[in-house]
C-alpha cells in the first residue's frame, strides 16, 4: 500500500470514537489537518512518549499487536501517574521499508486494544518513513484532581499499585529462550491500571509510574518532595508473586535487583497519609534526602535504575 492507503487502513481500525470520547467532545477526530476536542472544562493534563526499536522494545520478542500496544500503554501510564484519566491520544510513527500493511494493521489493532481498556480514543498522528520502527504517543488526560511529585510529607506510607521487577524478569526469560509465561507476559502488555490511579487520586499526596526501576522512580518522588523516602525490603518481598520469586531462582538472577533497578513495570507507586488497609504498604517517608534500603536493622543507599542517554 502507498501512504495513503495505509493511513486509511489505520482510520479504520483507530478512528471510531472510543469509550472515552463521551464528555470529551470530539468535533473532528481522523481525517483532517488535526483534531478538534471540546473538553468538559476539568483539568487537562498532557504527556508525550516515544517507543523506539531496539531502545525500548525489540520487535523480535513480541508480535507487532504487542508492540502498539506496549507503546499505548507505556505512554498513557504517564497521565495515570497524575491521578487523571487518559481521553484522547495521537500517535506519530515512523514505519522502516520492511514493515508490510499486515504489520501495520497488527499495530494500529494493538494500539486500539490498549486504547479501548483505557478508555480514551486515537483521534489523530502522522505516519513517515524511517530506517527504524518508532511509536510516538501524546496523551490527553483529564482531572479534577492532579497529583504531583512533590506532594509527600515526613510520615506518609509509601505504597505500590501493580508488579514490579516482573518485566525485568520478562527481558531476562526472552534473551535466555526460557519460558517464564507471567514476567514474559508483563513486559509485553504491561497493566492497565485506571481504576487503580483513579482511587489512588482521591488519597495520595505523590505518585509517579515505575518506568526505570522502583528505587529510581521513588528517587523522583524524594527529589521533589524534598524528603527521605526508605524501602523496606521485607514489605517489597511480602508483595511479591511466589512464582515469579521461584522462577528468578531457577534462571540465577536476583529478584530484588529487578524490582528495585529493572523497570519496564509502569507499575504505580504513590505516598498516603493514612493507608487504607487493603493497600501494599512498602515503605515510609521521613526527614532527609534521597532513598534508603531497609533490610531489617540496616540501611543501604539505593541502587540506580535506567539512564536515558
């Protein structure tokens, strides 16, 4: 297929309203110079992520649906972080000569996947020529609330929505060829976690997803927050999947190493003044900088996580 008709093909698949689209007031969606949205007036709140071949994902360990829908995700994790709810997206791809419609399809099929248990509608991008596959997603999300970094107080409970170390896991499982169905699955289509963010929202004083390694993303928090966040060790392990302990076992790998610097979780990780008692409860805020590792008595610095360079 020519351009054209490929973007044509993607419409198709992407360009009926999603289950989002209600309120949001979508006057013109794909098809046009650009989109036309007519908001409901709450608060908006805007990310952007790109998803590249061979930097954040490998195309020869998922089929092209995961690949959208992987991206969607990831990008879409963004907003969930603020306590918002995502609403419309455009996706700007750059597709390599070897890429066929079928693949084509399977993404935009992935993309609309993510989109539709997201609950936001693809109203709009741009698809060009490169060397390298690339998926660059801007969300639109909305809020009555938003939640920011710098929010956290000496005294809050750090707590965490979602696996972490389980995708880290995946990577480790898929460049040995072993057979670890869970972690493989959570890289792939990592969790959609919207009704999770939207509870989240009503308590949280910070949060943020887990994209470069729990110890890293929490760094983020105390660095805005201005205060000293501490792990426990014990309380990440009681949170822990048996299988996925058993299984980092078998392959020699430490488990604790990848939930704390593995990332590829987007997992949510948010403080509480007062935790609920369903809540995973990993940790705790105090005076000071930076981030510990408690292990019963001891304390230790955290490790560092992924480094875009």
């Amino acid at each position: 297929m020519d351009e054209f008709a490929r973007i044509a093909r993607i419409a198709a698949i992407l360009g009926s309203p999603g289950p989002g689209s209600v309120g949001l007031g979508i006057e013109l969606g794909i098809g046009d110079d650009a989109a036309v949205l007519a908001p409901t007036g709450r608060k908006s709140v805007v990310t952007v992520d790109a998803a590249v071949d061979g930097v954040h994902f490998r195309r020869d360990w998922m089929t092209f649906e995961d690949v959208g829908y992987r991206a969607t995700v990831a990008a879409a994790s963004d907003v969930l972080a603020m306590g918002a709810t995502p609403r419309a997206a455009v996706a700007a791809w750059t597709v390599p000569a070897d890429l066929d419609d079928d693949a084509i399809a399977a993404i935009a099929r992935g993309q609309r996947a993510a989109a539709d248990l997201l609950g936001m509608s693809i109203v709009g991008g741009n698809l060009a020529s490169a060397p390298v596959l690339s998926i660059t997603t801007t969300v639109l999300g909305e809020a009555d609330r938003v939640v920011a970094r710098s929010g956290a107080r000496p005294g809050d409970a750090l707590v965490l929505v979602g696996p972490v170390g389980e995708a880290a896991l995946g990577i480790v499982a898929l460049s040995r060829g072993a057979e670890v169905e869970r972690a493989i699955l959570a890289y792939r289509r990592p969790p959609v976690l919207l009704a999770e963010s939207r509870a989240l929202a009503e308590v949280a004083t910070s949060m943020i997803d887990v994209s470069d390694g729990l110890a890293q993303d929490v760094g983020h928090l105390a660095e805005r927050s201005g205060a000293r966040f501490v792990i426990d060790a014990a309380a990440l392990a009681r949170v822990r999947a048996p299988s996925i302990e058993g299984a980092a076992r078998a392959l020699g790998v430490d488990i604790e190493a990848l939930e704390l610097a593995g990332g590829d979780d987007y997992a949510l990780v948010a403080t509480v003044a007062a935790p609920s008692s369903g809540m995973a409860v990993i940790g705790f805020v105090e005076g000071g900088a930076g981030v510990e590792i408690l292990r019963g008595e001891q304390r230790a610095a955290a490790p560092a996580g992924y480094v875009h360079r």
